[in-house]
C-alpha cells in the first residue's frame, strides 16, 4: 500500500532534486523515496553502532584490530 505525504523544500534543494531526476531518467518521488531509505537506514546503523560501541569498550574492544583479533 502506498500513501501520499506533501513536503516543503527550499528552491534551491528543489532545482537539485529536479535536475538529479532528469539527469537519472527517474522521478522526483523515485529520487525522495531512495533518499529516504539511505536515510533511515544510515539512522539505524548509526544507532546500532552506538549501541555496541559501548558493549564493546566495556569488554576493551576499541579499535577495528581488537574485532578482528576478538573474531579470528
């Protein structure tokens, strides 16, 4: 199921996104719908890290060597 949802944007960030659309080949909602799913998902990752670099400094995992030493 899709919903609409209307959005104000400056000019400027428009004329972006309707330039990015034409030079693509795909639709303004096309461009907004993938935007928001880096979004969201960038949102989530960050979350996550955060969540675990803190599960991880406190059993003196810092650094990417301590994962790779910890999982090898």
């Amino acid at each position: 199921m899709r919903s609409t949802i209307t959005v104000s944007i400056p000019e400027e960030i428009r004329g972006e996104l309707d330039r990015l659309s034409r030079s693509e080949g795909v639709s303004r909602s096309d461009v907004v719908r993938e935007s928001l799913r880096d979004y969201i998902f960038l949102r989530r990752f960050r979350a996550l890290r955060k969540s675990m670099a803190a599960r991880a400094s406190r059993k003196g995992i810092f650094t990417d060597q301590d994962v790779f030493d910890t999982v090898s």
